[in-house]
C-alpha cells in the first residue's frame, strides 16, 4: 500500500539574495526541481545542461519564477574549457557565487562481466569526476571568499549493492568519499560541503531508461511504498544549501524510505 505524496511545501525564503549555480537542471529530474526550488527560495539561480533546447526551456520556466531570465551556460562537466566557462560566466553576471548544487550524472546498466572500459569510464567520467571539475572550480573562488555552501548529488547505491550498477555505485560512493575530503580541505575557509543521497525519485527521463519491472521492485522496498517526488530531494538539498545548516559539513544525507 502506497502513501500519497504530501502537497508542494510553500517557499520561506531560505536563499534570499543569494547566487546559486545548478548543474544538469534542464529536463524534468532532480536538476530542474532544483533549480525551481532555489528560485522559489529566493535565489538568484545559474543553470547549467548539456542539452541545449531543454536548458533554453528551463530557463523559460525559472524567468516566470524569477522575474528575471537566469544564466543558462550550455556546458559538458567532462570537458575542463566548459566547466570554467560556465564559472567565468557566472562571476561575470553576479561577482560571486554562493552555493553550487552539484548535480550532474549518468547512469546505465551493465553485469561487470559484460561490461566495457568505455561503459564505465563514461559514467564515471561524468558523475565523479564531473562533479570533482566543478567541486573544484567553486572551491577556488569560495574559499578566496571564505564563505559558501557546496551540495553534491550521491545516491544509496553508494552504500547499497544492485546488480547490473557497480560503475554507477563507484562513482557515487567516489561522490560521497569526495563531498567528506572536500568539507575536511574546506571548513578552514568557512565553506561547507555535503551530499545528499537520494533512493528513488521518480520522473519521466527515469522511466525512459529503466524498465517497469524494476521500478516496481524498487518502488516496493520504499517504507512509503512509493518514490519520491524531485521536489522532495530539492528540498533537502536547498536546506543543505542554506544557513540553516550552517553547522553541517562533511555529511551525506540520505532523502529515502528504503531500508535493506
């Protein structure tokens, strides 16, 4: 039996007046919720996506939001030229950049066995060392600055084994082991950097590349016995970005209902 997911929660300002870079936010995922939520909050938001249709949508979106078109930078975390673009873009339109939520991926699935070098060097090369380009590329303006928040995206699947998953799981457990050697490099400048770990949230895209039969099983482990919402892991992460977790650095929050 599955609980309905509760109302959209309404915004109470936690970014106001700050600038917030979010990668991978075009689409209907995790990145775009996001991106929204950020702006609801108050935030000044930069959007980041290799897609550059969907990130011209998206940006569509926020300006409604906003009240003001946001910077949207086309940019492939793979490619170090890109990522500094899409810094330098930012700094040149706001001056500073106050959080980075770090949330570019890729996912796919493969048995280790049959799996290629070119399979897992991609995923990898995206979602760890993706966010590793840009972790770094905030930290070197932040920490000038002494003063930021960094929120990366993990998964459970760092913690937990699915079979067909074991590049993804590496590199969100890279991720997570990252976001904890980051934090320790940059609490002396004030900055912070935690993660979140999300389970299942359920959009479109998603379903595209994962089977129903899967999405079932995954969806029955969850305690609510339904998946999330993008918006309810947005929320943790505007959280993380915010003051109101000024205390927490280092950390890896899990946004599930799922227990082994």
């Amino acid at each position: 039996m599955s609980v309905t997911a509760p109302p959209y929660v309404k915004a109470h300002q936690l970014l106001e007046g700050k600038v917030v870079m979010v990668t991978a936010a075009a689409g209907t995922g995790i990145g775009y919720s996001t991106a929204q939520r950020c702006a609801e909050e108050g935030a000044t938001v930069v959007i980041s996506d290799i897609h550059e249709r969907r990130l011209g949508e998206a940006a569509e979106k926020l300006e409604a939001v906003m009240g003001r078109r946001p910077v949207a930078v086309l940019c492939n975390v793979t490619v170090q030229a890109e990522v500094d673009r899409l810094f330098e873009r930012t700094l040149a339109e706001h001056g500073h950049l106050d959080a980075l939520i770090n949330n570019a991926g890729l996912g796919g699935t493969a048995t280790i066995v049959d799996m290629t070098d070119e399979q897992w060097h991609t995923v990898l090369d995206v979602t760890l060392t993706g966010t590793f380009r840009c972790l770094r590329a905030a930290l070197r303006h932040m920490t000038k600055r002494r003063s930021g928040s960094i929120v990366n995206n993990a998964s459970v699947l760092g913690w937990r084994a699915q079979a067909g998953q074991a590049h993804y799981a590496a590199a969100k457990a890279g991720v997570m082991a990252l976001t904890r050697s980051a934090a320790m490099e940059a609490a002396p400048s004030g900055v912070r950097v935690n993660a979140v770990a999300p389970s299942l949230a359920m959009h479109p895209f998603l379903e595209k590349v994962t089977t129903k039969e899967l999405l079932a099983e995954l969806t029955q482990r969850e305690a609510f016995g339904r998946a999330a919402e993008p918006w309810e892991i947005a929320n943790v992460m505007v959280f993380l970005a915010s003051d109101y977790a000024s205390y927490m650095t280092g950390e890896i929050v899990s946004v599930s209902s799922q227990h082994p």
